[in-house]
DNA sequence: GCAATAGTTCAAGGATTGTTGAACTTATAG
DNA sequence: CTATAAGTTCAACAATCCTTGAACTATTGC
C-alpha cells in the first residue's frame, strides 16, 4: 500500500471537482456521516456499496480534495478536511452538509 | 417548439442534481454570467461552445432546477432560479457563487 | 508459522457525459 | 414569400462513470 494516499494540496482544490465529488448521492451520504461521526474507517460504510464500491467513492472524494485518509495499521481512516475547504471555498460546504438530507 | 420546457418543481429539486449541474466547468462560466447578467440569452453563451453545445449545457442547468428559460419571440432568455434555490437548500447557490473564480 | 480482517488493484461491462455537424423548426426582417 | 437568425433535435463518437467479482497486499491475532 503506497505510504501516502494522493491527497491534493489546499490550494490545488477545485471547485469544480468538489461538486463533482458530491454530486453522487453516496457520496453525499458519505460526507454528512464524516460530519457527524468526525472520523471512521472505510468498512463502517459498507452498508452503501460493496468493499470494492466504497474503495472507488472514497477514492473520488479524497482525489478532488472533499476527505483526508489517515492509514493506522489496518485501518484506514477518512475525514473531512473541513478547515481545507473552508478556507478555499468559504461556506461551501457548510451549506452544503446543512442540506443532506437524511436516508435516501 | 415545446411552448412549456420541462422545469421541475421548487420542491423536486435534488441537491445531488444541483451539484452535478454545477460539476461541469462551462456551466459555472455560464451560472456565473447569469448571476451578473440576471438575463441572458442563449446565444450570448456562445464564447463558452458552439450553439449544440450550449443548448446541451443550458438544458442540464434547466432540468436539474438552476436555471429557467423563457422564451420570447425567436429568442429564450435564461435565469438563475435564485429564489427557488435559496428556499430549497438555503445558502448553496450563494456559497458557489460567490466563489467560482473568473475566466479559466 | 497460519488464518482472518482491512483495504486496494485489476479487468470487465453497461450507462452516462461532453462534444460535434447536419438537418430541422420557429420567428423576425426585408 | 424569401432569406436569415435563434435554438433544438438527431445520430454519432470517444471518454468518463459506476458497479461488480476475483485476485491481490498488508496488518493483526493466535
């Protein structure tokens, strides 16, 4: 497993590749557990996509700069890089995570 | 000529689909003129594409709930939904406008 | 060591996307 | 009526997207 997972820099963050990360309603669903849970592992959201399904979804969100991955043995740990983004884009997000709606 | 385009109600709007219209470079250029603007014909977009092309983009604006059409005469004059957007998911369109940077 | 778990990579497939040119409809101008 | 301009529809195409199962790597536990 590569040491460091590609994340891009604050500044290489795209605007446009953020909305394209959450226009999918799994990664939407995604993001607003990580803006409540804070952190979790990449299995506790199998109940969304199959292991290999999530791997892709995690992978779109983490490539356009939406989540940070933090590996600790095992495991792999997902958050939102929330300070990242408000700081490029301000209240993007924010409005964003306040209008998922619950479920699907 | 359909006299009524398809629009979707202010509550069938889906964020996802808002996002995903938003997704698309030349449709931030085009969202961006229209909050300027206010109005805008088709065909002052077309230094963003050639006529299909933007007929193309116009219509995923349009179908996912960010734009409105009006036609008059042989001309259609397109518009931010503004108000629709703010009632539905309050603060998005703001936050993504205000930071869609200038030109590419 | 061996087995189990966490996660990725690969290859494949169908579906959607973005783009274009040609042909079309509708409306205005002369 | 004829010509022109505004937009749309259609058909095609390459490229990307989403999904999956099989095979893989790496870590933990016994």
């Amino acid at each position: 497993m590569d040491k460091t997972l590609h994340h891009p820099d604050r500044d290489q963050i795209e605007l446009a590749a953020v909305l394209d990360a959450l226009s999918d309603p799994i990664r939407l669903q995604i993001v607003q557990r990580l803006a409540k849970a804070g952190e979790a592992s990449c299995s506790s959201f199998l109940d969304y996509g199959t292991k290999t399904n999530l791997t892709y979804h995690l992978k779109r969100l983490r490539e356009a700069g939406v989540t940070r991955a933090r590996a600790e043995g095992a495991f792999r740990y997902i958050s939102l890089r929330n300070e990242d983004l408000e700081a490029r884009f301000p209240g993007v997000l924010a409005a964003i995570l306040a209008n998922i709606q619950d479920a699907a």
